[in-house]
C-alpha cells in the first residue's frame, strides 16, 4: 500500500533519512521506531504531504485517504460530538444534500450510500469513541471552547479515529490521555480494519498493537516482522551476526595481509600474492553496526527512616472551600512502590501535591518525620527551570557551596556528559529537560519520589533506564503515569483515586484493565439508552426485578415470551464476546505474524472488525428486548 522509494529527508542541513526504503501492505500495523530526534515525526510529515522530500517518492493507491492527527486542536462552540460526527465529511456531505435534492433518483443514490457507510449508527459510534477517551454522556454536549489544550487534542483524536482513514498516522496518540483512555485506544487500535503507522514510546502500545516495525537507524529504515519486543531480539541477533561475519572477515583480511608480507617480493610466489592484494582491495568491509547507549538514571541512596514515612488519617483536600478528595486513611511505608491509577480530574495529580506538601489539608491529619525529605516531579516544573542557564549552573544557583567535580559527577548520573551539561537550557530536548527534573528532584537524596507523568518525553530506552532507577531506588515511590508497561514493572501496589477519595485496588494491572472494559460495556449500553448507567436496585433492570416479583403467577407466564427473548439475546451477546476474545487472543500472539501470510492476518482482522460490529447490533437488540420486556411488566 505505502512505498518509500530510495528518499532523502534533510532538516536544517541535518541529513535524517538517506536512499530509505521500506513498504508497508496494505492493512498492517506498523510501529515506527528510533531514538529522539532521528526523524520519524519528519516521516510522517512527508507522507501527510506537509514535509517535501529532497530526493526519491513515497507512493499510495489513488484515493488513499491519509488521517493524521496534527497540533492543531478543534475550536469554537460547536459540541464535541458534532466535531466528531463532521469528521465524516462524506457523511455530513450527502445529508447537507439531502435536504435540498430534487432529483427522485440523485435522492435514492443518496440514502442507498448512506446506508452503505451506516451512517444511521454514526452518533452511536461517535459516542463510543469519545467515552472511550474519557468524555461522559453530559460532557458530549459542551462546546469544544471550555475545553482544555490536552482535552480538545482528545477530542481531535476521537474525530480523527472516527473518520476512519485507510492509512492512519499516530504520532504519539497517547500523550494527551490518562492510563484508562490509553488502555481503550490500545484495545481500540488493536481491531482498527485499515492501516496503521504509529510513533510511540509506550512499550505496551508498541507490543499489543504492531505486527512490523520500522527503525530509522544510520539514516536508513529497516523492516523487521513483529512487535517491539520482537523487533528488539532480531536486531540484537542481527547485531551478533555481523558482529560475528565481521570478526571472521578480518581474520580473513589478517590471514592474507600474511601471505601477501612474506612471499610479496619472493619471485616463485609474486603472482599469487598479486592476486592476493587485488583479492584484498575488493574486499568490501562489513560495516559496524554500532550499539547505541542507554541514557542511564540512578538516584542517590536515601537515608533510612522507620515506617511510615507518611500517614493520613480522615484527611480531606482541595482547593480553597471545594473538596476534591476526603476520607483519606493511608500509609506509605519505606518499601512502598505504589501507581496511582483513576481517570483524568479524578484528583491524582491533588493527591500528589498534596503529599508533596504543595496543597494544605482542609480537615483531618497528615503525619511524617520532620527530617524526612520529598522528590516531586510533575511536567509543569519545566516553566520553573532558567531558560538561558545550562544544567550545570542551573544545580550551581540552587547550591553554590558544592564543588564543580561533584555537580559534573552528579549530572553524569542522569546522561549529562561535557557538552551537555553546558548547554542552554533552552536548546535541550524535551526528554533532556525531563532528566534535568529528574537530577534536581533527587539531588537531596529523598526518602519518598513522588513522580506524575514522568515518561512523557522520554523515549523507549530511556524509559527502561527510568524503570531500572526506579527499582533500584531504596525508598518509597508514588507513581501517575498513562504508561501500563512502566507501572506493571514498578509499582507493587495499586491505589484508585475515584468518587472524591482514594482506596487500594485489590488486583493487577490485568484485572484493572478487565474492570475497565466492563465499565465501558455498561457506559455504551447507557449510552445507546439515552440515559446514564444506574446503580443497584435504583436503575430500570433493578426496578424491572422488584416489579416481576409483584407478579401474579398468570402475569409471570404472560411475560415468560418477553423474558426469553431477553434471555437470548444476552447470550448470543456473551457468546459474541467470547467469540471476539479468541480472535483478540489470534491476534496477540507474535506466532501468527511469522507463520501466516499477510492475507490471512488482514482476514483474521476483518473477522475481529465483523465481530465488533455484530457485538454492537447484538447489544442494540438486548436492550430493546429488555425495555419490551419492562414496558409489558409495567403494562401487566
């Protein structure tokens, strides 16, 4: 489907791709890796068509349409779900028309493709999308104007998903989402029918969603089968072949260098070492393939302090006479490695802060050792560092009586070499500013990190670098963070921040994730209902029971027809669903990816997009049969 023949890229003078080939068929899912700043968002730039490239051709079937989602976040006071349903130009284009055609027959192509890109379910699928992303039912209907930066780059994201693009360009898609709407996306994106390019730092993304990965590496794209961790094991067996062809090439090259030195000027043996020498020259060396280093962190050892290092007792926080969290009793002990986890507006980032001591308590207690010291590190912090300082004097202003050797020592802990620790600040990266935050977090050796969002910018390896540090790390770590793969490897514990107050998760990340998709089937069903999901016995299906049990036994058997279509149509849901999870399980597995060929994988795809539909109709059909079923019990 997407050819990149033999092209150039160049920024600035920067040569970033040279002579780079790669093919992508038509239906794959294709993660698009390297380190930072190596040129993959300038890729994508060039295949949208909003990046010129210096030599070569990218090329697309005619008519290929390309989504990708730019900077440019939705405005104005249109709702969000009407800037996700005009996503669908083609859509909103033949109902314009149908209300001022005339021609009988223009008026019955109209609804015939209308009907063919169902377009009678799109506000359902709008919806879907967008309480995926975290928007409720209410928060649908507000104009995108109220809306944050971050929550308006959301809902450009659900617009563009559910414009439904046959090649979709994610550059990042995560950045912008809280680990729940993160997790939808993955899920979302595993079953997404056309093709995919995806830019992410996300390991989990990079393992459940791709079956090819690209890597820009020494200016060139090379193509490997699989997920990241597959990708990673063939380039590190790569790396060993020619490391190990190279090796035997320059025994080789030594065992002629040999002969030629010994016989080159004996008359009985100057042809053969002629021949050696033009052998020697025509030699091509292999090239070295080059390792390249991890960004390394490692964090002071703290002093020891007995537990707890912090206790809350029936303490409540917000801010000024509005509380956000209350009901507070928890302890955070020296061996703590605890991930908050909770929607975005939830309170996580309150609760941190409040640890942090940046938010006071409005009632209740918070108990810990006076001498006791905090690492807070949140993204905001970047407008607090002096743009025009280096790294170095920025720890030099902080603490002028520490010496130079240890502040260039103590820099080096995080990657900051010579060069980069008397850099500009604002010449950093986004990811070398992010270790700055890290050096000065630490530099007092706290007993307690406190870490909100702290991979944002950084990338694959400098995550497992993080990951490292943070276990190797000898206190107490509070984690937030949209990155599943960074708190299955760190946090031992799970706290969820919800309904105004924070409780421990009795479970994994695994059993987190299947609580989610519950939460989201219910949320759609209330959602296709109109109105918002109840609980217990107050809803319609608990009223529908308490009214059954009034029955009279002539009534029960009147509405025994009713209850069996209901009954039915629950399982053919269940049976739809489990169905849908032997294909999600197809797909996951790595082994499918080698052994079949790129048309059974699209059609195994095309039966899990099916699946998803049918599941959807399956649905609308149980909810209907359960509200006949309740109008004839409220009739009986």
């Amino acid at each position: 489907m997407l050819h990149i023949n033999d092209i150039t890229l160049r920024v600035g003078g920067r040569i970033l791709l040279e002579g780079a080939t790669a093919v992508v068929p038509r239906g794959h899912k294709v993660a698009l890796v390297g380190r930072n700043g190596s040129g993959k968002t300038t890729l994508f730039k060039a295949i949208a068509g909003d990046f010129s490239i210096e030599t070569g051709t990218i090329n697309l079937p005619p008519r290929t349409r390309i989504g990708y989602l730019k900077q440019d976040a939705p405005e104005g006071n249109i709702s969000l779900l009407d800037v996700v349903l005009a996503a669908d130009t083609e859509r909103a284009s033949l109902l314009e028309e149908a209300e001022t055609a005339q021609d009988p027959h223009r008026i019955a192509e109209i609804h015939t493709r209308l009907a063919d890109i169902e377009a009678h379910s799109a506000p359902a699928r709008a919806a879907a999308i967008l309480a995926g992303l975290g928007f409720h039912a209410e928060m649908q209907q507000v104009p995108c104007a109220s809306l944050s930066g971050g929550m308006r780059m959301r809902v450009a994201l659900a617009a563009l998903l559910f414009s439904q693009p046959d090649l979709l360009l994610l550059d990042e898609p995560t950045n912008h989402l809280d680990l729940e709407a993160a997790l939808w996306l993955e899920g979302f994106l595993k079953t997404y029918p056309n093709t995919i390019l995806l830019i992410s730092h996300d390991r989990d993304f990079l393992n459940s969603i791709p079956d090819m990965t690209i890597h820009l590496e020494g200016e060139k794209l090379v193509s490997y089968k699989g997920n990241y961790d597959q990708f990673e094991r063939q380039r590190r067996e790569r790396f060993e072949r020619m490391s190990a062809m190279q090796g035997r090439q320059m025994d080789e090259r030594r065992r002629i260098q040999a002969f030629i030195d010994r016989f080159r000027y004996k008359a009985s043996k100057a042809r053969q070492a002629q021949s050696r020498i033009k052998m020697l020259e025509k030699m091509e060396p292999i090239a070295t393939v080059v390792e390249q280093h991890t960004i390394s962190f490692d964090f002071l050892k703290p002093t020891p302090f007995s537990p707890p290092l912090i206790a809350l007792e029936k303490a409540s926080v917000g801010y000024g006479e509005k509380t956000i969290l209350s009901g507070l009793d928890l302890r955070i002990d020296p061996d703590d490695r605890i991930a908050l986890l909770g929607a975005n507006g939830n309170g996580k980032s309150t609760f941190i802060k409040m640890l942090a001591g940046k938010l006071g308590l409005q009632s209740g207690s918070l108990r810990r050792p006076s001498k006791m010291k905090i690492g807070y590190f949140a993204q905001h912090q970047t407008e607090e560092l002096t743009p025009s300082l280096s790294a170095f004097q920025q720890i030099r202003k902080l603490d002028p009586m520490v010496t130079e050797e240890k502040i260039r020592a103590y820099l080096g802990r995080f990657g900051f070499a010579q060069n980069a620790a008397e850099t500009p600040i604002e010449k950093l990266s986004g990811g070398e500013k992010a270790r700055l935050l890290f050096a000065l977090m630490g530099r007092e050796a706290p007993q307690v990190l406190l870490l909100d969002e702290p991979t944002n910018h950084l990338d694959v390896d400098s995550r497992e670098a993080l990951i490292q540090a943070i276990n190797a790390y000898e206190g107490a770590v509070i984690l937030v963070s949209h990155d599943a793969h960074l708190i299955e490897m760190c946090a031992d514990t799970l706290w969820i921040v919800e309904n105004g107050t924070c409780h421990p998760f009795e479970g994994d990340m695994e059993d987190y994730r299947r609580l989610l998709m519950l939460q989201r089937r219910e949320e759609r069903a209330a959602l296709r209902e109109g109105r918002e999901a109840g609980k217990g016995e107050g809803n319609a299906e608990g009223q529908n029971r308490r009214e059954q049990r009034k029955l009279s036994a002539g009534a029960r058997a009147a509405l025994a027809p009713f209850r069996k279509a209901a009954r039915q149509a629950e399982e053919q849901v269940v049976a739809l669903s489990r169905a849908k999870e032997k294909i999600a399980g197809k797909l996951a597995d790595p082994a499918l990816y080698e052994r079949a060929t790129p048309e059974e994988i699209a059609a195994i795809q095309k039966e899990a997009a099916d699946l998803d539909r049918k599941i959807t109709e399956a649905e609308d059909l149980w909810m209907a049969a359960e509200e006949r079923l309740q109008a004839a019990t409220q009739t009986s």
